[in-house]
C-alpha cells in the first residue's frame, strides 16, 4: 500500500470514528423546535403520520444515499481541483437536488425558530464536506510541491477569528431566502472578476504567473516528464520575514508580505463562514490577484487556508450553537468527499491553466445568477427552475 493509499484509509477511518463519536448535544434544541411547529398535513406543518428524513423530520426529504456519495465525489474533486467551489457545489445538493430549500422554507412564517435551525444544519453540512475535502488536498498538494505553507498559514491566522465571530453572531438569525440571495451574489460577483481576469486586459501585468504556469505545464504535459523531478521544482521558500517572504515554483520567484494575507484571511473566512461555505471561491481570486499566482499553485495553498477556517467554524456552529447535523447522510457524503479529493490532484495537472480559470467562471456564473435570482427574485433564472 503506498503512503497516498494509507493516508486515505486513515482519514476515513478517522471521519467515520469522528461521526459515530459525536454527541448531539442539539438534540434538544431541534426537538424544541419540532414540538414548536404545528401539526397536520398543510403547508408548513409537520404530519407526524410521515416517514422521517432529513434530521429526523417527519415529511423531510428522504435523500438518496448513493445519489448523495456521487455528488460529493463531485464536490470533492472540484474543490481539490480548483481550490474552489467545493462548499457551494456541497451547498447546490443540499439546497437544491436534495430538496432542502423547498422543505425548509415552507415554515419560514409557521415555524421561523425551525427554518433557521434547518438553515444553520446546511451550512455546516456544507462546511464538513469542504473541510473534509480541504484536508486531503492539502496533504496531496503538499507531497507535490504545489503548496505555498508560509502563504496558506498567513491566511489560515487570519481566518481563526473570522471563522469563530460570524458563526457565533448569526447562528439562528439568518433566513433560508435571505442565505439564498447573499449565497449567489457573491459568488456572481467573484466570477465577473475571475472571467475579467482571463482577458487580455486582466492578463497584464501577470507575466511572472504566465511564466511559472508555462514551465510547469512543460513539465507535466510533455514528453519525459517524471513526478520526482515535478517535485523538485515545486514550491521552495527561500526566506522569510515579518515583512516579506519570497519563493520560487519552477524557477521563477514570487514574494509578498505576510501581513496581507493574514489581514485578508480575516474578511474571506468573515464571509465564508456567513455563508456556509469554505471561502475558496473568495481566496482563488485573492490568490491570482493579490499574491499573483498561478493556477496550479492556488488549490493546494487555497485548501490549507480553508482547512483551518473550516475546522474553527465547524467547531462554533455545532458545539457553541448546538447546530444540528444529519450524520447519516454526512458520513457517506465525507467519503465520496474523500474519493473526490483523492483524484483531484492528480487530474487538474494534466489541465492548461486557462482552462482551470475558465471553469471556475462558468461555475460561478451559473452558480451565482440562479441563487441571486432564487433568494432575491423568489424564481431561478436557470434550470433547475
């Protein structure tokens, strides 16, 4: 068994002992909230003649298990990918194909206490596939020299604060519409950037970028290429201060100043952990941008960052929050994670970087007007309607 093999193992192993050990210490609070809610076979009412399904909600959407594996295998692989999207795509199953926007809000106005505990569960249901997600990556990209450490742990110091704060202030305050509407517009917002950044326009300025993504491509999708010597032109970090770090990848040199991205870890992990998700839809174009880097760069350290958030904000919304989480269908969607981000890393080096770039637009475009639409027009502009 190879290390990579073993390490997989391990982390599964270790996902399914964190499931069955968790203690739901929210039962309380969502029976609280079940009791709350009125009773009979109406809209926004509880039929206690139903099947359960979803947290054990009579009449909740009974999620297809092996539908809910396949996604998350897509869900991991295009986090691990990307570096991105992980978390929103986790959030498009939850709230969409398994029908859980539908069901929670019809007791936005019956029962707004359980709307909003339904809320906050996907949130963090999001947010364990992307952590999960986040650890692999990581370690893989690590192994293959395509992590920036000093930058990723920059951004992860940062991201503690903001990770713990927003979970702890609107953890149950947020409505299902409202969570739909912020959910898309930011992620609309961030696409429009990314896809003025693959224009001729937006490519000024980027030479060192263009040049580390060239020589790497060279590397991996040419003739004789061989994973050591991919290695050993990897990430190497040639020194590092309070005011300046600088490394190369490739043999070409960046740097940047520590104290930016541990500033703008703050405000990604802010937002992310407003909206349930993992944030590297936020920190790719920080990482183009700001610190500009390339493409085969961005997943690895993007998934590090977010690993920390993830687990800050996991651990607020779930032990501080009593927020409830349905391990049944989250265990099998952390392995399917797991299967996801284990191809992952080794598909996306065989990708041009432009076409990487271009995914994440079309991702984040689709993404971001049917939620926009969806939370702040009431109807989606694109399928499924």
């Amino acid at each position: 068994m190879t290390v990579s093999k073993r390490h997989f193992l391990i982390m599964a192993l270790a996902l399914l002992a964190i499931v069955i050990w968790f203690d739901p210490a929210w039962a309380g609070r969502l029976q609280d909230a079940i009791n709350a809610t009125p009773k009979g076979a109406g809209p926004g009412q509880i039929n206690p003649e139903s099947a359960t399904g979803f947290l054990g909600i009579n009449g909740a959407p009974d999620i297809n298990l092996v539908i809910a594996f396949c996604w998350a295998i897509w869900v991991g692989w295009i986090f691990s990918t990307v570096g991105a999207f992980g978390g929103i795509m986790a959030g498009v199953g939850h709230i969409t194909i398994f029908g859980l926007s539908n069901f929670a809000s019809g007791f936005k106005k019956t029962s707004p206490v359980l709307n909003k505990l339904m809320t906050d569960s996907i949130r963090v249901s999001n947010q364990w596939l992307v952590g999960t997600s986040a650890a692999s990556a990581s370690f893989n990209y690590y192994k293959m020299g395509r992590l920036v450490l000093p930058l990723a742990l920059c951004l992860a110091a940062g991201s503690v604060a903001g990770s713990y704060l927003v979970p702890w202030l609107t953890a149950g305050q947020i409505s299902l519409k409202a969570y739909i509407g912020y959910f898309g517009l930011f992620v609309l917002f961030l696409g429009c950037y990314l896809f003025y950044e693959t224009t001729p326009k937006g490519q000024d300025g980027k030479k060192k970028a263009k040049a580390a993504a060239k020589a790497f491509e060279a590397a991996n999708m040419g003739k004789g290429r061989s994973e050591a010597s991919q290695v050993d032109q990897g990430v190497k970090v040639l020194s590092f201060s309070l005011k300046k770090c600088v490394f190369t990848f490739y043999g070409v040199e960046f740097s940047f100043n520590p104290l930016i991205p541990v500033c703008g870890g703050f405000v990604i992990a802010s937002l992310a952990s407003f909206l349930g998700v993992g944030g590297g839809f936020i920190l790719v174009p920080f990482l183009t941008s700001i610190a500009g880097l390339p493409m085969y760069l961005v997943a690895g350290t993007s998934s590090l960052a977010v690993l920390v958030g993830m687990v800050t904000s996991i651990f607020t919304y779930m032990v501080v929050r009593d927020t409830p989480v349905f391990w049944p269908l989250i265990g099998i969607e952390l392995l399917g994670v797991l299967v996801g981000s284990f191809v992952g890393p080794r598909t996306s080096k065989y990708i041009p970087e432009i076409w990487l770039k271009r995914l994440f637009v079309v991702l984040a475009l689709y993404v971001g007007i049917r939620y926009t639409s969806k939370g702040f027009l009431g109807f989606s502009l694109l399928p499924p309607f």
